[in-house]
C-alpha cells in the first residue's frame, strides 16, 4: 500500500463518482477503478458499494476514511514540521554561557529568541567554563556556546563578539571600595578568589598575567568556578577577585565593583557552533548574537 492508494481513496470517497474523482486526481478513470481495488484486495474488505447509478461508501469505508484522513493529516504535520526544523525555524537548543556572560547576555538574548523564534524549545546552561563548553560542543551535548577565546579546536567556527576590560571585585568593607579607580599595583598583598587554574578558565589565566606584569603574583586562597560563587566569597570578606566588567551585573549585597586604573587587561566574549554539523537553528541563533551584539555597540 502507497501514500497515493489512501488519498485516491479518500477523493473517491469525497466525490462518490469515478469519473469526477479521477477528473480531480488528473488521471483517467480506469486507471483510479484499479487502485481502488487493489486496495481493497490488500485490505481483503469492500471499501465501496457500486451500482450502475452510484457509488457509496461501505460501513468499514466509512470508518476507515475517518482514519486514513487523521493519517494524512499527521503526515502532512510531519513534513510541515520537518521542514520547518530544516529551514531552522522550530526546534531544540542547548546554549551554554561563560559564567560573566550568564548574568549579562543570557536574559537578553533568551527573551530575544523567545521573541525571535517563538518555535524554539531552548535549554539554557549557564556558568560553564570555555573547556567544558568546548568539549560538550564537540560531543553535541551543546549546539551553541558563548565563551572566552581563545578557542584553538579546528572542529569549531568562533567568532568574536565584544571585548571588555578586568575589574575588581572587593568587599564593601574594604578601603579601595571607596576609591573610584583602583590601581592593580595596589592588590598586590591581598588574598585572590579566582577562577580554576590549570587550563581550566581562560580568565584564570589572563588575571595572572595581568597581575604579573604589575609585579606580583595573585595569592589565590580559594579557586571557584562559578562566578555567582566568587562574588558571595568576595562579599563575604574572604579576598578580592579580578573579574570581567560584564559580573557587574550579577549584584551581591556586600560586594563591590570598581574600574581599575590605567588600561587594564580585557577579555574576549565570543560564540561558537561546529563546523561539520551545525544546525541551521544553530546558525540563525549564532547569527542573532552577533547581530544584537553589533547594534549594542552602536548604541554606545
């Protein structure tokens, strides 16, 4: 049995006629009179009562046009659906964020794709360190990232959004809280919460160069992954952390934010999709980033 068998037959039933069924189907009308009952051989049951002056459905074609039309239907919703999620305008999504970026370009860019792509499901993931972000791409786990450069994997497409400058993050308590700027130079004898070392975060890293090239090394007391984490740490007297401007955003009774002096270190934010297999979803919602990145900027 085909897909043309059923919508021969559900014409027929329609018309109740050989002739202007077969005159709709743009066929002649011996060749519809076979299928139909071939159709009834394989079904091994009379779907019509014929005659010389009509043609009626039996009490078993009757039901069964009832379920050969919800079959039509759930194919014709299938294909719909199909290529729907081919042109990527439906579909699921997992989206990881960098942990500054979570309390920045998380809620803006999920309400913008809620309103961009209503027919999206989005499973959004946030405070994930590029490493585990690159590795969960790579394995599909993820379909879109939004993390620090930089990011070396061939299999990878990155493109740069933005780049923002280091701040610091002292407790309210502290003297420098009070200063507007705050000189590098001048957290050289405090203790750090940071970012996971060896390998782990890209800020990690960038925090100990910056602190090397101001003459001291970073005396890290605690290593944290999540950035809500080192903000509560920090609150809570336990050192100061360098981090990127965007965790200005998150705000935690008991810390405080302030610029440094100078030109401070800067961070990339960047988004990332595979090469080899992205979606087209993928690619619209990479797209959208980078769109409403660029009309941030100009704003600005």
């Amino acid at each position: 049995m085909e897909m043309r068998h059923l919508r021969y037959f559900v014409v027929l039933a329609e018309e109740c006629h050989f002739g202007r069924a077969a005159k709709r189907l743009h066929m002649a009308q011996s060749p519809l009179s076979h299928q139909i009952r071939q159709l009834e051989d394989e079904l091994g049951v009379a779907l019509f009562q014929r005659t010389t002056r009509r043609v009626a459905l039996t009490a078993a074609g009757e039901r069964y046009l009832e379920r050969v039309r919800e079959v039509l239907r759930g194919v014709e919703v299938a294909g719909e659906e199909a290529r729907r999620i081919a042109a990527g305008d439906t579909g699921h999504l997992a989206i990881g964020f960098t942990g500054s970026a979570t309390y920045e370009m998380l809620p803006t860019l999920s309400r913008d794709l809620r309103n961009s792509f209503p027919g999206i499901e989005l499973d959004l993931k946030g405070e994930l360190l590029t490493p585990d972000q690159v590795a969960a791409l790579l394995s599909g786990e993820l379909d879109v990232g939004f993390l620090r450069p930089p990011v070396r994997d061939p299999g990878l497409d990155v493109h740069v959004l933005r780049s923002e400058p280091l701040i610091v993050a002292l407790p309210v308590s502290h003297p420098l809280a009070h200063r507007r700027r705050v000189r590098l130079e001048d957290l050289d004898d405090e203790d750090f919460i940071s970012y996971p070392s060896h390998g782990r975060s890209v800020v990690h890293d960038l925090v100990a160069d910056a602190c090397r090239r101001a003459g001291f090394t970073p005396r890290v007391v605690e290593e944290v992954a999540e950035t809500s984490t080192i903000i509560s740490f920090v609150a809570a007297g336990l050192g100061v952390a360098l981090v990127p401007a965007s965790v200005a955003n998150l705000r935690v009774t008991g810390a405080r934010y302030r610029p440094l002096v100078g030109d401070p270190a800067s961070v990339e934010l960047a988004v990332a999709i595979r090469v080899a297999d992205a979606s087209p979803l993928a690619v619209k919602v990479r797209d959208r980033a980078i769109a409403l990145t660029t009309e941030a900027h100009r704003i600005d």
